[in-house]
C-alpha cells in the first residue's frame, strides 16, 4: 500500500482522500455562508462523489479478496444506513 508522501510527481490516493474529505465539507457549510458561496461550494464540490466512487473501484481492483472487501463496503454502508436513520428518527423529526 501506498504512504502518503506527496510527491512533485502527483498526489497519491491519500492526498486525493484528504482533498475530496475537504471539498465535502465545503459542500456542507451552507448553513453557516452566504447562499451565494454555497451555491459556488456546491458547484466546485460535485467532483467528491464521482472520486470516491473511483477509489472505490481502484480498491475493488487492487485488492486480495474482492468477498472481503465488498462485504466490508457493505458492513459499513449498512452502519452509515442505520446511523442516518436514527438521526433522522430522533434528532431531526418534526416537533409537532
């Protein structure tokens, strides 16, 4: 596995993980800017989800036992699900 020594070459995959992990959190201060900014944040921040999904891929190629990785993907795609949920059932539901 790669370290993460950023090179004059390139970037690696850790420094490519780090800058999408920033750009997802400018795509989540629009509560706290003007709309204005958020909606530029927004724009330049579209580029995460397609990254991710190509560390993804690199992993699944790059990787010893693809049944191993895809259910780790899926173990915490499920505890990500649950967790959402449950914010949504107690911490953010309507007070009526």
């Amino acid at each position: 596995m790669e370290q993460f020594t950023p090179t004059a070459k390139g970037m690696n995959r850790d420094l490519f993980k780090i800058i999408l992990m920033i750009l997802m959190v400018l795509d989540h201060l629009d509560n706290f800017i003007s709309p204005y900014l958020a909606d530029t944040f927004h724009i330049l921040t579209r580029v995460v989800a397609v990254g991710f999904a190509y560390l993804v891929v690199e992993g699944l190629f790059y990787t010893h036992s693809r049944k191993s990785y895809l259910a780790r993907l899926l173990g915490w795609g499920a505890f990500m699900a649950l967790g959402n949920y449950l914010l949504n059932l107690f911490v953010l539901r309507q007070q009526y």
